[in-house]
C-alpha cells in the first residue's frame, strides 16, 4: 500500500484516463491499430490507472464500491504480464465504453476528497 494520500492517487488515476482518452479521440479503431506510439501510450496510461488503483487505501476502496477497483488491477496486470498476448479490441472496448463514465466518476470522487 502507498502512503500517499487518496486525492493525489485520484489525481493521478483522472490524469491516466484523460490521456487515454485524449489521445484516442478521433481515431477509429482501425487508426489506433495502425498507430503503435498510440496503443504503447494507452497502455502504459491503463497500467498507471491499475497500479494507482492497487495503491489505494482499502477503507477508501470499501468506501468507494461503484468504482472498479478490481477490474482496473485486472486491466494492469493483463497489459504487464500478458503483454505478448493483448487483445486490442478489449483495450478499445475499454477506451470507448468504460473510461468515459470512470473518467467522470474519478473526477467526482476527486472533487469531493
């Protein structure tokens, strides 16, 4: 576990998905295949979002249970240990259909701590 604060981990986890998704933005799938420095930066930006979450203190994650946590740790060690085997359709399924609502949660979550 970290010792740093739960609004500086949010932070960093809110600023992880806007990447994420900033530089998704107007691609299409088949732009973002095509687009290794893309899909390397996405990547690394779903690891920190799953290494902030792991880092969380556990009284704010039982406090928090709308929020993913598990499936964010999931989502980091599947790009870390499974990096010769990912799926970019689940990472762009995840880009497009799980990060804009976690993207507004994390932020009021943020706004609130």
């Amino acid at each position: 576990m970290s010792l740093r604060l739960p609004k500086i981990i949010l932070q960093d986890m809110v600023d992880a998905v806007g990447k994420a998704r900033l530089f998704t933005r107007d691609l299409s799938f088949v732009d973002y295949i095509a687009d290794a420095k893309t899909r390397d930066a996405v990547y690394h930006n779903l690891i920190v979002l799953g290494e902030a979450a792991g880092r969380m203190p556990e009284l704010f994650v039982l406090d928090h249970p709308d929020i993913p946590w598990q499936k964010m740790m999931s989502t980091r060690n599947a790009l870390v240990h499974g990096y010769d085997v990912i799926d970019d359709r689940i990472v762009w399924k995840i880009i497009r259909d799980v990060l804009p609502e976690l993207h507004e949660n994390l932020k009021r979550l943020l706004n609130e701590s």
